[in-house]
C-alpha cells in the first residue's frame, strides 16, 4: 500500500516538471531569435551611383 502513492506522487511531480521544462525552452529559443534580429543592423541606402550600376548589372543577366 506505501508503494502506490509514491509512484503517484512521482508521476505528478514529472507531468509538473516535464511542461515547465518544454515552456522555458521555448522562451529561451524565441528570446534568442529577438536578439539575433535585433542586432542586425539595416542597410544604408544606396547612393544614385551605385543604385544605378546594380540596376545595369541586374538588366545585363536578365539579357543572358
């Protein structure tokens, strides 16, 4: 009869532990995710010059 509650209460306490585990990695991997993106910096704009030359540089494979 001391045998049963026990493996209950182990079975309780791994179907508490087992999400809280699945949740935080989930949380941790998503706030990794932010960082990386964040971190990132944005392109600065092209002068005329440069816009102009990719643009001739993309036309001349469209030719190909």
């Amino acid at each position: 009869m001391l045998i049963k509650p026990a493996k209950n209460r182990r079975k309780i306490i791994y179907m508490l532990i087992v999400p809280l585990v699945v949740v935080s990695a989930l949380v941790f991997a998503n706030s990794e995710i932010k960082r990386q993106t964040s971190q990132k910096s944005t392109p600065t704009p092209l002068s005329e010059a440069e816009r102009k030359a990719k643009v001739k540089k993309w036309e001349a494979t469209l030719m190909v």
